[in-house]
C-alpha cells in the first residue's frame, strides 16, 4: 500500500488528527479543515472561479488563511495573499493588476478593500463538505517589487496534475531537502502573505503536522508555546533571533525546548555572531536556506556545515546549480564575486511585465540580482543582496516604490531612499529628499512627508529618518547610486 500523498489523503485517512492550533478557538482537525476547504472551494467555483483565475486574500493569520490555502490549491486557482498592512490603492492596484476573480477578506481590514470582498465563511455557507470534481493543483502567487517600483505577480506555470499527483514531485525536488519526518508539530510566526513562512506551513500540512499558528511575533511567547505544544520546526528572520537573545537569561532558560529540531531561517542576511550565539543556545537545530519568491528554496545548510564556514548560506539543493556571473558577462571561478544566477529552477513569469521576466534571466538561469561567490566545494557566500534592495525584519522594501511617493510631494524636488544597517531590524529606511525651491526643511516639512505617505504606503515602508540634502548626486543619464549615497551617509 502506497504511503499517503499530502494533506487530502491524510485528512481522509486519519480526520481526528490535530491540524491547526490557535489560542482565539478550539483545535481544527484535519477532516473538519478539509471539509471547510471543500466547501470554500464549491464557493468559489460557484463564483466563476476558473483554473488560472486569480483569487485574492487579505486575510491575518489563522484558519481562515489556512483553509483558502488549501482551498485555491485544488482548484488550480492562483492564490494572491496580500499583506494586511496595504492602503486601499496598494490593494486595489494588485486587485486590478492580477484581474482577481474574487477577493476574499476579514471585516477588520474592510477599510483597505473599498471595492468589495467576500468573507470565507461567506462564501463556505451551505456549499458541499465534499471534494470538487475535476480537482487540480493551483499555485501560490506572490506580488514583489523592483524597480519599477510597481509590484508584480510571480506566476508559476500550473501543471494539470491533482494536489496528490503532484505530492511526490514537490517531494522530490524541495521538501525532502527539509528533513522533517512525517509527524510534528509547525509554529507559525510569520505571516502567511510571505513566501516562506507560507511554504513552510504549506509543506506542514502535506506532511500531516499540527499547525500553531500566531498573529503576531513575541519572544517570550514563542518560547512557551514551543513548550506547550512539543514544536519540532518553525521558520523564524533574523530579527526574531535578535529578540530571543535579548530576552533575560531567566526567560531563555526557563523553558523545555528540547523538541525542537529544525529551526529555518531565511529571507534576510544573518549576522554570522547571531547565529553563532542561536546555535550555543539551541543547539545544531539551526537550517538556513537561500532562494527568493521566483526561484523557492535553492539552497540547505545545517548548523554543522554553516560552523565549518561561517557565513555561507549553504549549497544548491539537488537539480539546482549556480553560476557566478562578472561584469563581462562570463563565469568566475570559485572565490571571485559576481551576479549570482541559479540554474534548474520552475519555469515563472512577471505577470504582464515579459521585459521583467527577460531581465531576470541569462538563457535558462535565473538571476535574484544578488552579489556572491562560491567556494572551491560549491557552498555560496552572498556579499550584498539586491543592489537598491532594502530588507529590515526579513521583509522586502523597494525604494523606488517610496521615492515615487515622495516626489508626488510638492516640496520634494529630489528624493533617494536607502536602507542603513540597524541592530533589531537589518536595515531602516532613510530617506534622503531635496528641498524643492521655497520648502523649508525641518521637522513640519518631515511631518508633511510622512502624512503624504500614510494613505499610499503601508507602515512599514515609511522612511524611520527623513533628512534633507542641497542637492543629490546623479549622472548626466539622471541614475541615482544609492551605494554611494550610503557609504557617504554612514558615518554621519
């Protein structure tokens, strides 16, 4: 007898078993999830969802978020979680852009969804507990930014295979390379409108895992629910792992977590004493990877190989290969820095945007546009990420996205956002604007600025530090170096 393919087979298999855990309600079960994800999917079928059409959530973590998940994945819809923080025209341009079929939301964030939404127990009302016909995998589509400053969609080609057929594939290519056993227990402490902790808990599920899902990262308490529950494996940023180790000795100590056995990481640099203080404390349970929204998990690192040589973010998983790229377009040898590309990954595309897509790609590889270089044994180093690429608290930031904002303002005559380093979250957001003729600088002109951002940008892309400048180096094609821009701000 073949073993069961995913989350489906489980829950008929074994329905009783533990799916999700929050601390707001009662356990969900793997039969009841799955007969709420089949209802969710009648509805939206009944709502003309097609395959490939795009369903848009904005959801927080919790059931809710799970079961559309699991919902859009048997459908072969594309799933467009979208981060709760938007203003209305940041939601209502992705709405747009993506031509969602259905935009499925919580009352609570009602105020960023003025064109309307459907909340899932909507659209689970009096449908059928039982599985659609015709079921085939959909995919997850995430918006990311460049420098455009316009987020576009990374739209992965759907294969016409059920979530079941499909299981041992993504088996085969990525999740084994994860090391979990077929039971545990995932502590979800990110947000499901991210890649990797929406992959993590993805592959959870398939795995048979109970989910404890939180809505929001708390040291202390992540400590006791690792405890509480027996957590196996969780996926944290590296600002988590500055706020554990700042938590008092009292606290860090007080708790089990002995059952802990594989804490990933990923989405942001680690500072390498960082991590080396995690690994003193937990133990060789520590598993970094590399990779970005278009190209998923490319490489694994354990605890062990990461001491040997600290820094790196490990070696390319099985069927993927990386190439060190110079400036003159050729390959570099081991230990010389370049472009980083990565060959054998899943075929995508920049929604809408082919000259996007063009950009990213060398023939076949894929570029993150990322500076690295590999060692003799093939482990990679990253040098910098992404050039103009701000990351602080392992969420993406793009400038050009808040420079565009900025210069709507009258009193900008010039504006450059840059990320400096900050010890909590990686980098802040500085940005560094010139005064358009009769503007004053100073602290009503900041606050000017930073109410002109409220309605256009989410929170966490507004500027921390807003400082003015006579004027700001550009060449005479008008490019704007932020390398330089920071290296010359630092040591203020």
């Amino acid at each position: 007898m073949r073993a069961t393919r995913g989350f489906y087979e489980i829950a008929a298999a074994d329905p009783g078993r533990v799916a999700v855990v929050t601390d707001t309600a009662a356990a969900v079960t793997y039969g009841e999830l799955h007969e709420r994800a089949n209802q969710v999917s009648h509805g939206l079928l009944a709502r003309g969802t097609r395959p490939g059409d795009a369903v848009v959530t904005v959801l927080p973590n919790g059931v809710d978020a799970i079961t559309m998940m699991l919902a859009t994945y048997q459908i072969g819809a594309y799933h467009v979680p979208v981060n709760w923080h938007y203003t209305a025209e940041e939601v209502g341009y992705i709405v747009a852009d993506c031509a969602a079929r259905t935009v499925v939301g919580a009352e609570r964030y009602g105020h960023a969804l003025p064109g309307g939404f459907v909340e899932t127990g909507a659209l689970a009302e009096g449908r059928p507990a039982t599985p659609p016909e015709g079921r085939r995998a959909g995919s997850m589509m995430l918006y990311t930014s460049g420098t455009t400053g316009r987020p576009k969609g990374v739209r992965r080609r759907l294969i016409e295979l059920s979530p079941e057929d499909l299981y041992p594939i993504l088996t085969r290519k990525s999740w084994r390379h994860f090391g979990l056993p077929p039971d545990g227990v995932h502590l979800l402490l990110s947000q499901l409108y991210h890649s990797a902790p929406y992959g993590q808990a993805m592959m959870a599920l398939q795995f048979g895992h109970a989910v404890v899902v939180t809505e929001r990262f708390d040291a202390g308490e992540t400590l006791e629910l690792v405890e509480r529950y027996g957590v196996t494996n969780a996926f944290m940023v590296p600002t988590m792992f500055h706020r554990l180790l700042a938590l008092p000795t009292s606290i860090r100590t007080k708790h089990d977590l002995s059952s802990l056995t594989h804490l990933y990481h990923g989405a942001a640099p680690c500072p390498p004493a960082t991590k080396q203080a995690m690994i003193e404390w937990l133990g060789p349970v520590l598993w970094e990877y590399y990779g970005s929204t278009e190209a998923a998990v490319a490489t694994m690192v354990s605890s062990a190989e990461w001491l040997e040589r600290p820094g790196t973010v490990g070696r390319a998983i099985d069927g993927l290969e990386f190439t060190i790229v110079g400036d003159d377009g050729a390959a570099l040898p081991p230990g010389e820095p370049g472009m980083v590309y990565i060959g054998g990954i899943n075929r995508f595309e920049y929604h809408r945007d082919p000259s996007k897509t063009a950009a990213a790609m060398r023939g076949p590889l894929y570029t993150p546009g990322d500076i690295g270089y590999l060692d003799e044994d093939g482990y990679l180093f990253l040098c910098d990420r992404r050039t103009d690429l701000i990351i602080s608290g392992g969420v993406n930031v793009y400038p050009a996205e808040i420079e565009a904002v900025l210069q709507e303002h009258p009193s900008v005559a010039d504006v450059a956002v840059i990320g400096v380093p900050d010890p909590e979250w990686g980098q802040r957001v500085v940005a560094l604007v010139q005064p358009a003729a009769g503007a004053i600088p100073g602290a009503d002109l900041t606050g000017e600025l930073l109410a002109h951002c409220a309605s256009r940008l989410a929170r966490l892309k507004h500027p921390r530090v807003i400082e003015y400048r006579d004027r700001l180096p550009r060449t005479p094609t008008g490019k704007l170096s932020r390398s330089n821009l920071r290296k010359t701000y630092l040591p203020l």
